[in-house]
C-alpha cells in the first residue's frame, strides 16, 4: 500500500475508534467534494462515517470555525481532523475562552501549510488521538517559521508602494467586494455573536457595498483580527470575489510581532498582546 | 441561410455601439477574477471563460443603490427627495443563457404586488447580448432546470459560435431588431456547423420538487446544512436571487435610504426586532434557499427560480452544492438518509 494510503487507513481508524470508543460524539473532517479540486467537510457521528474521511492538499478550510457553532457546542466531546493551522485556531479559542479545551481532541495532521490549492501534499497523521497540551510540543518548532521573509512578500510589494499607490491598489481591490461575509463567517476567530457589521443601534460601519462600506468593513476585520489571526489564508480562499485579504492580515502579523514579539496560535495561556493592559506601559497615551 | 458575424468583427460591434451612446459591459479579467465589467474594445474581452465569477443581476439590481434621500432642516422638518437616476443605456456583450434567463424570472416578481420602477428602468436601460456556451464544466446544470447552453430566453441578440469561430446571429423581438440593426459587417452564409455545448441533465426537476413537497421537516435539512457557514456567498452570485435590505445611511441631516442585496442564508435575515428568529438555525436558512428556488416560486409565479448557471456550487467557500443537494432531493435521499452523518443533538 502507497504511503498516504497507510496514512489514510490511520486516519479513518483514528476516527472510527474515537467514535465507537465514546471518546467523542462526533469528528470533524473532509469527505470527497462534488468537484475535482474541493474538498467538502464531513461531520461523522457513528463510526461507519469515518469511511469516508480523506486528506489531500485541497482540505484548505480551517474547520475549528465549527466548534463555536452551535449544533457542535451541543456535543461533549468533539475531535477535530486537524492539520497545523486548525491547531492553531483552537489555540485562539481556548485563549479567548470561546472553547473548553478538554471537550476538544484532534486528529493531528502533519503537512506543509496548505497556502494554495494543490492536490498533492505529502501528509502523516499523528498516533492516537491527542489534547490541545499533547499536540501543542509537536509544532512547536514550526514557531520560528512564522515570520520567514517569503510569507510576507505580498505585504512588501505593498508597503514598497507611495501611499497613493497603496490607496489606489486598496480602492481597487476593496471595490469587488460584495459584503457576502464569507471570509467572517469561514473564519475560526470571527465567532461574535452579534458582529459590528451587524449592529444598526448604533450603525458603526456603512453595510452598503460602497467604497466606504467596503473600506470599513475589510479594514475594522483586519483590526479586529489584529494579534489574533493564526494565518491560515481561510478567508482569503472563501472570498468569491479574490480580494487579497491576507495582505492585510499579515501586515498586522508582522507589525504584532515587531511590536509586541508575539505570533498568535502556539500558547493558549498567553496574553493577547491588543486586549492587556499593563500598568508599565511604556506609551504615554494609555495611562 | 444565416447572418453571420466573423469573429474579427466583434470589434467593429463594440466601437458601433459605443459611438450609438451604449455603456459596453462583457467579461473582463482582473488576475485570477473574470467579472462583467465595462469595455472600451473587443479586445478587454474574456470569451474563453465558461462563466464569470458575478453575474448581470447588478446591471438591474445593483449591490448598494439609493432609493431615496432625505434632508432635515435646522427647524426639523424633513424632505424627501427623489433618488431615481436615468439608468445608462447599457449593452452586455458576451452574456451567458443562463444569465439572460433569469431577468424575466425575477421581473415576475418585481412586477407582482406591485411595480419596482427600479428595478424595470434598469431592465428598460439593458440590452442582452448573449453568446451560446460553447463549452460547459460539471457544475453547469441548465439543462435540469429548463434551460440550454443555446437558449435564447431573455436574450435581444444570441450569437451562436460557428466551427469556424464566427458567430451566427440572431435578433429576437422587436429590440433585438433595433439592436442588431447596428452591428457592422454582417452577411448572409449557409448555415455552418455550430458550436454548442452538452450540458448533460443532472436530475429530474419534477422528482426534485415532489420530494421538497413531502419533505419540509426531513432530517435531511439538518444533516445538509450542517457544514454552511450562513455567509452571502451563493446568493450574491446568483443570477435569479434578488432578496434586498433598505437601510438608511449618512449624515445625520442629509442621508440616503439605500437598497443593499440581502442573503436568506444570513441569520439576521428573518431576525425580528424583539429577538425572535423564525429561522434560528442554519437548517431553516438553507432550507428556505431551496424551497424558495424549486417549489414556493414556481407555485406562486409560475417559474423556477434557478437557470442552473452553477455560480452557487463553484462559490461556495464550503463545498455545499446545490447541485447535489437538488440531485439528492430528486433521487429521493431526503425519504432514505443513507448515512448518520451530521446527526447532532439539539
């Protein structure tokens, strides 16, 4: 059997067992898509699902967006089919204290970062189901890849640029916007109840689909995600329209890290470096 | 016999139409987007897409349009002012059939209860002309829902490629005439093969509809509609959803009630001021998309609200298909749930 046949078998095993097990009510996974070149999430709850887990290199979305869902929340234990960047998203939330994390296992995946969409990746699955806390010193390493030069080629082609050029490029960039809302909604970290977007008591940004209402809305997300995001490139890859959001998002990566040292997804006890307030903060306009 | 138009006159059309005071919009690709987008020459053209990523719904239907605007004086008595604009007479070259379907699906229901002067000045200000798919890929599904890749529905001129790479022409209806009455460089030829795609039946249209009929309340839904994540995506991108919200924005003394495309699949959609939800949860949301397309409009209009273009399958972020959410409910997999997948406790 080829290698990522072994792996698959694994994968499937891992699954069916947490499940007849009772280790967990459901997992969380990919199945085959519709399309060559989509991969389609798979909720498995009895254990016969788990026969039709995959992993390839089109698993893009990151699927820790599902454990603040509701119909999931109502489940005690959940195991998640989870490469790097879905680890990474549940660091996030269990930070925020959006997820318990002993309600949660993963089905840890090693692989490249899935950035583009590319079939073949060479991928292992990790023995046995894990806890955030056993997963966690298996990636630790990946830390210091974070901030390599070529993850943020993009955002130097766009700071290279005159502050018009910059406005320009946004303009332009932010005018295919159709306020869908697919890159909040596929995002793991994006879990308000109600988003800002949403309030008209008081209204803080235009929902027209303007280039004030667009400039508000993909500019407020950036912020808001700002110290938070764990680059996964979900939104980016959701957005019908291809607006490059990950340029604004790993700007404000890199500014967080310039300023702060810190890259969000590796230490669920961490402080978040925008919402802590430290007494011994050297700016002067905080005290 | 047949009018033809050589391909190499395409550019002849666009400068005609032009220079008669037409807006000249077609398939125009920005990097990795092809999105309808206006033209200055033949050349800005993407002809070798299947199908542009957004569809011709915004030439009528804009994403964000003023309806109204409204002053307050220093008093504070508050004045009306009408918003509606002279729509720019507009040509759509290298429309798609499933595109031109739907315009009058959706004049339906503009026209029903009332008129939306709206919406029909912009209809008035477009003129379609539509080029027959030649090609098509496995989300296209016109076929299953009552259309083809060669429909004229909707259209004012079809073009239908030739083998040679031409297009032969076809005016329909008196506008179509006036239309085509400006193009340059036709001739009559024998009639030529033509290059017209197979787009195969994906379901039974009739099944599908039984079973949505006798389904309401299946598990189905349930088990469907776990993994939708409830953003905007397939509705924006659909040719035939025309759901809308009005909002008043600006300033607090001189403002603009804007009408903004609004998604079924949104939880605030159906939310009411007291916090009541009808739809609460995702299930309900993606249920009501379905039913609205395949059984509540055509019961009450007469038409389904789908033209099978597949923007919604290729869109969405989440891989949920209509398409096979359609072929499921036709082979009757909402009576037999094969599978426990996406039970969850409530």
């Amino acid at each position: 059997m080829p290698a990522e046949g072994r792996q698959l078998e694994k994968l499937r095993h891992l699954a069916r067992h947490a499940l007849e097990s009772g280790a967990v009510s459901l997992v969380i996974g990919f199945a085959e898509g519709t399309v060559p070149g989509r991969a389609a999430p798979l909720f498995c709850t009895a254990p016969a699902d788990a026969d039709r887990l995959i992993f390839d290199g089109y698993c893009t979305l990151n699927l820790a967006n599902y454990l603040t869902r509701p119909e999931v929340r109502a489940h005690q234990t959940v195991a998640l089919v989870a490469r790097h960047a879905v680890a990474k998203a549940v660091v996030g939330l269990v930070q925020e204290s959006q997820v318990d994390p002993t309600r949660v296992r993963l089905i840890a995946i090693h692989c490249p970062d899935l950035d583009g969409l590319q079939q073949d990746v060479a991928w292992t699955v990790a023995d046995g189901l894990q806890t955030l806390d056993e997963f966690l010193p298996t990636a630790a390493h990946l830390h210091d890849q974070e901030l390599t030069p070529e993850r943020f080629a993009a955002v130097a082609q766009v700071e290279s640029k005159s502050s018009h050029d910059r406005w320009d490029h946004f303009a332009r960039e932010f005018d295919k916007c159709i306020k869908c809302y697919a890159c909040r909604n596929v995002c793991p970290l994006c879990y308000c109840e109600r988003c800002i977007a949403d309030k008209n008591q008081p209204q803080w940004i235009d929902t027209s689909s303007t280039q004030r209402g667009n400039f508000a809305w993909n500019i407020v997300r950036a912020f808001h995600l700002a110290g938070r995001c764990i680059d996964c490139g979900a939104c980016e890859r959701a957005c019908p329209m291809d607006l490059p959001l990950m340029e604004l998002n790993r700007k404000m990566k890199k500014v967080v890290a310039e300023r702060f040292g810190y890259v969000a997804g590796y230490d669920p006890k961490a402080d978040l470096p925008l919402v802590t307030f430290k007494k011994d903060d050297p700016e002067e306009f905080i005290k | 016999m047949s009018r033809l138009l050589p391909r190499a006159n395409l550019e002849g059309v666009v400068a005609a139409l032009r220079s008669a005071g037409y807006r000249v919009v077609g398939p125009v690709r920005r990097g990795s987007l092809v999105t309808y987008d206006e033209i200055s020459s033949a050349a800005d053209l993407a002809l070798d897409v299947i199908i542009t990523r957004d569809s011709i719904k915004k030439f009528v239907l804009p994403r964000t349009e003023v309806v109204a605007r409204f002053n307050r004086d220093a008093a504070g008595k508050v004045s009306v002012l009408d918003a509606t604009a002279a729509p720019q007479p507009t040509v759509i070259l290298g429309c798609r059939p499933c595109d031109a379907a739907a315009l009058p699906i959706d004049d339906l229901v503009f026209a029903w209860d009332s008129t939306d002067r709206f919406w029909f000045s912009r209809r008035e200000a477009v003129r379609l002309v539509t080029i027959a798919c030649a090609n098509c890929d496995e989300s296209c599904f016109c076929t299953s829902v009552g259309g083809a890749p060669d429909s004229p529905e909707g259209s004012d001129v079809l073009l239908t490629e030739t083998a040679a790479g031409d297009y032969e022409v076809q005016a329909l209806g008196e506008r179509g005439a006036e239309l085509l009455a400006k193009f340059p460089g036709l001739r009559d030829a024998p009639a030529a093969d033509r290059r017209v795609a197979a787009v195969p039946q994906r379901f039974d249209l009739s099944a599908a509809v039984t079973a949505l009929e006798k389904n309401f309340e299946s598990p189905f839904w349930r088990q469907t509609a776990l993994r939708c994540v409830g953003c905007g995506c397939c509705t924006f991108v659909c040719p035939t959803c025309h759901c809308f919200d009005l909002v008043d924005e600006g300033p607090a003394y001189h403002s603009e009630r804007r009408r903004n495309w609004d998604a079924c699949q949104m939880k605030n959609f159906t939310l009411h001021a007291s916090g009541h939800n009808p739809r609460p949860w995702q299930e309900h949301r993606y249920r009501q998309r379905i039913m609205h397309k395949f059984l509540y409009y055509p019961s009450r209009l007469g038409r389904t609200l789908c033209t099978g273009c597949g923007r919604c399958v290729r869109a969405c972020p989440v891989n949920l298909s209509l398409l096979q959410v359609v072929s499921d409910l036709a082979a009757g997999r909402a009576n037999a749930l094969p599978t426990s997948a996406g039970e969850v406790k409530k």
